[in-house]
C-alpha cells in the first residue's frame, strides 16, 4: 500500500466557534475530490451515538474523546481519512490518542476566545457568559492548547479557503497526499 | 465499486460460549485470505472502549449494542467486513441495527444452552447458576433467538471447519464474496 492510500486521523481541536466543524468540512470535501475515503467524526453526532449520557467533566470528556480515538483508529487502519472535529481540551488526552496510532496529525484551529465569543455562532458564549452553561471552555473550563500540532490555522487571519490550503499543502509535505 | 469490493456487517449472535468468538476469528481469516478488509468488534473489547460503565440491564445492553452497530456501520460503508461477536440477546435491538445499514448479515450460532453449560469456556455458568452473575444471558436473563437470520450454524452438530465453511458459502451465495 503506497502512503498515499493510507489512512490517517486529522485531529482538530480549539475553542467552541474557532471554525473546527466548517473546515473539517471542507477538508472532507477536497479529500473526497482526491478519491480519498473520509469520515467525519463530529462532537455532537459522536456523543449522540457513542457517549450518551455523559457529561462535560474532565473524565467524562477524556472518555468521550477516547472514544472517538477508539473508532478513528479503526477507520485509519483500514484506509479511512478519519477526520474528528471535537474541541478536545485537554492536551494529555489527545496525546494519549496520538500513542494509539502512528498516523496522527493534529490541527490547532487558533483563534483567540475573543473572536469566539464576538462570533458566538452558536449563542452558546452568550449563555455561558451569563451563567447558564457550567463548564463550557474557555469560559468556565480549560483549555490547553497544542505545544507542537503538525498544522495550525488561523481563522481570525486567514480565510476559510486560506485555512484549508494551508492544511492539504501540509499534508502534502506530509506525505499523506 | 463491485459487491465484492463491497463492505459489509456480519453480525454474530448467540448464547455465551456458543462460538460466536471463534467463529468470528476463523472466518476473518478466511476473508482476510481472500483480500478482504476485516475488523472485529468483540463485545467485550468494545465493552472496554466504548462502554466502559454499562451494565447489562436491557436498556445497558441495548445502548452498548447500538455503539457496536454504529461503529459496524462506520467500517462497513467504508469497504470493510465489520464483524460483530457480542451476545446480542435482544431481537429487537438487533433488528434495529439492522434497519441501519442495507448489507447486514445475521449469523445465529445455534448452540443449545446444555451444551453451553455443558462447555462453560469461560467458567461463567458455573458462577451464574449459583447465583453470583445476575442478568447472565440464558440463565436469569432472556436470549431472543432470530426469526430470519441469513445463517445459522449449529456449533454441537457441527466442527468449526463445518460452521465457517457454511458462512463463506452463504456469503458467496449472497454476491458479497
């Protein structure tokens, strides 16, 4: 099997409202159109099948993104562009999904909790801001940004376009491409 | 993509120490022989990924089942034979999953509860009839046996050489080999 038929998990992760879902999305597309196999594993769809009843504490966290590392996996080794688009907050547990597996690459969706909360696309901020929302990240829970992410866009400075130029060139230079 | 490049979920189901495991091992095998991409989902390493906390209460059950499904799912619409060795008691949960992915492929291992006792592989019956597993499959809890699986294997009647023999020509049958 060539590197190029190879399967790999691209991890995105950042704040609520950086622009995960958007550019996994276009990513997905763009792979498509190279005649890669892509899933999307997308927070909400994911808690909904895979972590129901799970809350936002740490452990619940960790064990909803190990799970979705768990199915990743599975997808990648078999030739599947298993892309996750989940905010992951915590450093140790996405690094702890980094050891799974060798094909890894993680993208830091970087932009500042200022233009989130400005954006608020979801008016999430707005309620966690008011109270309303207990442990919601960045406002009322960590986040702890990667130290060395293979890609890291911003989406205050960059177009979407720009942002995912910016990814498949790297996975280019990558040799996932 | 021809039917036999397609993937596929190929769903075991049947008592504890029926040979669901076994089975399920012999038969990726083969199919990996035959240049098939294989996964297994065994109940319980994925009891240990994806349900860690559940019990085996019917709703406990059912929701540990569906995960399997949707990960089965996943697999197969990406090329891959996902097969599937969890107990499954309930008919209703697996005709659910079912209703989920069109190449769905049933395998009852038909195997007699006495033979099971009988056998005790895993030395679990023991413990159940003397009442130290509650909800244990067959002794103090229900096993739904399907209406219309598309195969059945009958482990006492047959060698395990007989019942995978039975399952690939079923599948060749059915266009997916």
């Amino acid at each position: 099997m060539s590197n190029k038929e190879k399967g790999f998990i691209l991890w995105f992760t950042g704040l609520s409202g950086a622009g995960k879902s958007t550019l996994s999305g276009l990513v997905a597309e763009e792979l498509r159109r190279r005649g890669k196999k892509v899933e999307i594993l997308d927070g909400d769809e994911v808690r909904e099948n895979l972590s129901k009843g799970l809350g936002f504490s740490k452990e619940d966290r960790d064990t909803n993104i190990k799970r979705i590392g768990f199915v990743a996996k599975l997808l990648a080794r078999n030739g599947v562009v298993a892309i996750t688009a989940a905010i992951s907050p915590y450093r140790e547990t996405r690094d702890y999904v980094r050891s799974t597996y060798p094909d890894f690459v993680e993208v830091f969706v970087d932009c500042p909790l200022e233009k989130c909360i400005e954006r608020d696309v979801k008016g999430l901020y707005k309620k966690a801001l008011a109270g309303e929302i207990p442990q919601f990240t960045g406002v009322s829970d960590p986040y702890e940004p990667p130290l060395n992410p293979e890609i890291v866009v911003k989406t205050h400075e960059q177009t979407h376009e720009e942002s995912v130029a910016t990814i498949i060139r790297r996975l280019e230079e990558l040799n996932y491409l």
